[in-house]
C-alpha cells in the first residue's frame, strides 16, 4: 500500500490530501489499495480523501450488516468533526455509502457509487465463493474483471485467505444476507442526495441493468458507462473513472 495508515482509538484509516472531505468505502473483498489511483488524483485537486478501514470481520456476527456499518461510518465521521461530506463506495461500499446517506442526509453533500450492491440480490453470496481450492478462487477474482489480469495473485491470495478463513467466511456470508435483506428499492426515490453513478458496460457482478435501475429510481443522479470494464472500474479504468467523477464534480459545484 502506497499509503500510511493511521490509527486512532478504534479506527483505522488512510488520509491524503486537505480541503473538501471524500470519504471512500471499499468492498467486501477489496483492499484500501484498490483505490490508490483515486486517492492520489484528488488529493492533489483540492480533496482531502479518507479511507476508513471498514469493521467487516471484527463486528460481532450480530452486528455484521450493511446498517451498522453505516452507523460505524457515522461515528467515524463525527470522531473525524466531518461536515458535508462526498461518499464514493464500491460495491458493499455503495451499499453502506447509500444507506448511510438514507439515515444521515444532512451530513452527505454527494454521493458516487460504482458496482454497487443494494438493488441486486445476487451482488453478493452468488459471487462470494465457498472454500475451494486455488485454482477456483483465481477464476472467481479474475471474473470480477473484463480483463483477467487485473486479478493479480496479492489479490487472488487474498481472496484465498478470506473463503478459507472459517470466522471470515461466517462473517462473509452474513454480510451477504443482510445485503439481500437491505434492500434499497423503496428507499432510492426519497434519496435527494446528488449522486454519480460510474459503471462497467461489463459488470458481471452487478450488471448493467443494476446501474439502470439506480438510475431511474434516485431523483438525482447521472449514470456514466466505462467501456471493457467489469466490477472494480476504478481499478480497471482508473484515468477513466477520476476523469468522469472530476468532471461531474466540477459541473455539479463540489
């Protein structure tokens, strides 16, 4: 990781850059890595990016779902004395950036999400794979991708590591449930929150249509398409993805 991470009381988080606050929350699999190439963009163009390290596999098993992350994310915010902020999640991270912006709508200024879950009832379990060998959990990350090496091994070992993890593998798929559970459809259309949906045309994950429907169901939001892209763009397409949010921050004021 290219970035020091900090720590205070039980906190655990990545802070580059100052001026406006943009709080990134990444996946269920994704590392705080993932996003270097957006951290380093808009630290330099006038953003102060923060990464939490998101609780997934220390909550207590009761408290794995998306709603106490959100709430974990609230304190975190008012631990850091945050005001108006920009919530840019991935996939679970989507999830939690949406749902957080359901509870705290006074608190978030805009919000982008990319592949995300809360609409799809297969954006988790189905893709989260069980205990398997190698071989298997390497063809899994690699589809994640439209382009199979992105999923280099750091990434496929930790994909490994998590599915043959007894506690994170229990903790994994009740994260999936409540993602089913947290269903987001009815919440979506009294959501005034300005929102940049970024999605790849290739998303097996969460499928383009996943992106539509966002789309159509906030009052406020603005879909782009990222072209041989799968679920991670910001990964896969990093110049891409900072260029579509930069613009879109730009034309909206923020």
């Amino acid at each position: 990781m290219a970035h020091r991470l900090k720590k205070e009381k039980s906190y655990s988080y990545i802070e580059v850059g100052e001026g406006k606050p943009l709080i990134i929350l990444h996946g269920l699999m994704g590392g705080l890595s993932n996003f270097d190439s957006v951290t380093d963009y808009f630290s330099k163009r006038g953003y102060r990016v923060i990464i939490p390290e998101l609780p997934i596999y220390t909550m207590s098993l009761l408290k794995t779902n998306v709603k106490s992350f959100a709430k974990y994310l609230h304190e975190f915010i008012t631990h850091k004395e945050l005001d108006q902020v920009i919530l840019l999640g991935n996939s679970l991270g989507g999830h939690i950036g949406l749902y957080h912006t359901k509870l705290y709508p006074e608190k978030i200024k805009a919000l982008v999400i990319t592949g995300s879950s809360g609409l799809y009832e297969s954006a988790m379990g189905g893709s989260y794979p069980k205990r398997s060998d190698y071989e298997v959990i390497k063809k899994k990350a690699q589809d994640v991708f439209y382009d199979p090496e992105v999923a280099t091994k750091a990434i496929v070992d930790e994909v490994y590591e998590t599915v043959n993890d007894r506690n994170k593998l229990i903790k994994t798929l009740a994260i999936a449930k409540s993602a089913i559970r947290h269903n987001m459809a009815k919440d979506l259309p009294k959501m005034f929150t300005p929102t940049c949906i970024i999605w790849g045309k290739n998303d097996t994950v969460t499928p383009p249509e996943v992106a539509e429907e966002f789309n159509d169901l906030l009052p406020d939001s603005e879909l782009f398409w990222i072209d041989k892209c799968g679920h991670a763009a910001m990964m896969e397409h990093p110049e891409t993805f900072n260029s579509i949010l930069s613009a879109w921050l730009t034309k909206r004021g923020l």
